[in-house]
C-alpha cells in the first residue's frame, strides 16, 4: 500500500503505510528502506537516515540504503558521514558505481580537497574517485 501512495505522490499517506506494516512485522526491511526514500524526497534527511539506519540493522548488507543514506547526508552537508555510507554501498556492491555516476560530487570535492593532508583525506579520495567510475 505505502508503494501505492509514494507513486502516486501521496507522501504522507506513504508513510503511514509504512509505519503500520512496520507495526505488524518490525522487521520488515523494505518498509524502512521505502520510507527513507519518501522522506528523502520530501527533503527529511534526518528522518531517512533514520528509517534507513533501521533497514540497515534488519538487512546489514543493503547497498542502496547506504547509498541513499550517503545523499541524505551530503544534503545535510554532513561530508565524512555521506563518504563513510557511500564507501559501504561500494563495499558491499561495487555495481552501485554505475548509479553513483549520475550523481554531482562537486560539492564532496571541495570539501574533501579543503581537508589538511591526512590518511582521511586520502580515503576520502579514493572513496570519491570509486564513486565516479575513476577507480
């Protein structure tokens, strides 16, 4: 049901749905995962690295929660969190790269380049050059 109302852009409703199947089965992995997403698009990015932490608790091997998880926190401009998901979802599913391309890391970048030099800011690098099909 909560698919339903998300492709008919009935957010709210979405998630309620969501909720209420999670209320029935508490580990019902994809109602966590579809309702970051929905919170992603109404720009609830700390409501869906929540929702998709929790989807990560139940199935710890899910790269697109990861992935998605990375884009709330690059909004968030919260940058070494967004790295640390996104080098899990490649980690787990190094396909994801072909999905990553699409995405802009300009602002990734920067901040990674405006990082003293470090080990971190070599990781990073490396993480951000994967992400773009470089590495």
């Amino acid at each position: 049901m909560g698919n339903t109302y998300r492709k008919l852009g009935k957010y709210q409703e979405a998630i309620e749905a969501y909720q209420e199947a999670i209320k029935i089965k508490s580990d019902y992995h994809k109602a966590y995962y579809n309702m970051g997403n929905v919170y992603n698009r109404l720009e609830q990015y700390q409501e869906a690295i929540e929702a998709y932490q929790e989807a990560i608790k139940i199935k710890s091997d899910d790269h697109k929660a990861y992935f998605n998880m990375g884009v709330a926190y690059k909004k968030l401009e919260q940058y070494q969190e967004a790295i640390n998901a996104y080098e899990k979802a490649v980690g787990i599913e190094p396909d994801v790269i072909n999905h990553s391309k699409q995405q802009d890391w300009t602002v990734l970048e920067e901040w990674v380049n405006g990082q003293g030099e470090s080990g971190v800011k070599e990781r990073n690098l490396l993480v951000l050059k994967q992400l773009k099909g470089d590495g």
